[in-house]
C-alpha cells in the first residue's frame, strides 16, 4: 500500500537522493518519511518532532505502512535528536524564523551535515541570510502550489557564495528561471507590498524604505510580464 501526500511534500521528496542520511525536523505524521522509505533507496531516515502527540501519530502510521525497520521516531526539540551520520536536515511548515533558530544555536549538530532543505511558512529573505552565514549556499529551489499557497523550498549544500539584496529576497535559482509560478508569485507579493505600503503611517520611515525598495525591484522583475495571477488566496514571502 502506497502513502498519498500532498503537492508541497511530494515536491520536498524530489531534493531528497537515494542513499541521504536525513532527519526530518517537526515530522508531524511522518507523511513525507513515509513516502521516501516506500520510493528511495538505501535511506537513513530519522523522523522527529518536539511534541508527543504527532510523534505517536507518526508511530501509528509508520507502523501501519510496516516501515518501522526503516524509519526511526525520535522526540526531542530541533535537531537535538541528530545522529553522527545524518548527513541531511529537512524542515517544512514551519515559520522560518524558527527554523533558522533550529539551526542557528545549534551549530555544532551541523558538522557532517552537507545538505539543508527547508521550506518556510515566511520570512524567506531571513532564512536565505541566515544559512548561507552558517556555511552553505543555495543548491537549488523552486516553488510549489499546494491548497492555494505558494511555498518555496530550498536546498542549501556545504560552501560560499555572495548573494545580492534581490537574490535574497526572492531567490537567484528563481530568478534565473523565471518559470511562470514564480512570476504569480512575485505578480503576489507585488500587491501585498502596495498594500502594506498604502496603510503603513509615515512615520516607519526605515520600514517604508525597505518596501518602496522592494516595491522597485518587484517592478522591474514583472515589466516584461503581462500574465494575469490566477485566483491564489495566499503567498509565503
């Protein structure tokens, strides 16, 4: 019997390569371990989250797929449940200042960690910033329509590179593409920064700032697009 999953985890799955050692941060059911252990090979899967009960939800459902050989379930906060040859940190549905808490103030768990996959509820500027600090860049990303949201995910690997104010703001693996999601995307935050702007009192000078900037680039990005956005509730930004 194969797992069902929605759009965001099935394309987290993707980033995931036959033979990574991984933990999968706040596993909520273990929908995603799950689906892994039933369509990779050769995986190290440790499955975690800081509360009992989606931990025992997650344990039902592991065992009802006869997975238990395969996947491990851990409690414990962050990545404290981390072991010597996870080589591979996943984080989705979840704000991104917490995930890069997560991470952040626990630095010496990241020694053998050669890859980061995170996909933030928002705040995706800070979490760009605050990773490619810590020693990675940005491998790849790409965004995923799921239930009216448009989430990003990206992989961070081991390495430098300097990034622009614009490529943290909205991704330079996605800027490049291009790729008609991303234009709704921005075509979104386009709107919610007008918005912000319009009832943003005068005197959050520094604030007003940084969104007439950002307002500009979004401007410049979407020039050469007429496309009509389609009728999404929601972004994360």
């Amino acid at each position: 019997m194969k797992v069902k999953i929605n759009q965001r985890l099935l394309a987290l799955a993707t980033f995931i390569d036959d033979g990574d050692h991984l933990i999968d941060v706040g596993c909520d059911h273990a929908l995603l371990d799950i689906y892994l252990a039933q369509n990779r090979k050769d995986l190290r899967i440790i499955a975690s989250d800081a509360k009992e009960g989606p931990l025992k939800q997650a344990t039902e459902n592991v065992k009802k797929y006869q997975l238990q050989a395969k996947i491990t379930l851990k409690l414990g906060n962050g990545i404290e449940p981390i072991e010597e040859d996870i080589d591979t940190i996943v984080i989705s549905g979840m704000g991104g200042a917490l995930m890069v808490g997560i991470l952040k103030y626990q630095t010496p768990r990241l020694k053998r960690v050669k890859k980061i996959i995170l996909s933030p509820n928002n705040d995706v500027e800070f979490v760009r910033k605050e990773i490619v600090k810590l020693g990675y860049k940005i491998e790849r990303e790409t965004l995923v329509l799921d239930h009216n949201f448009i989430y990003p995910i990206i992989e961070f690997t081991k390495g430098k590179k300097r990034y622009s104010k614009k490529e943290y703001l909205f991704g330079p693996l996605l800027l490049q593409e291009k790729a008609p999601l991303f234009i709704t995307y921005l075509t979104k935050q386009k709107e919610v920064t007008e918005q912000l702007l319009a009832i943003l009192p005068k005197k959050y000078i520094k604030r007003r700032f940084q969104l007439k900037q950002k307002l500009k680039m979004l401007n410049t990005i979407l020039s050469p697009y007429k496309k009509k956005v389609g009728p999404l509730s929601s972004i994360v930004g």
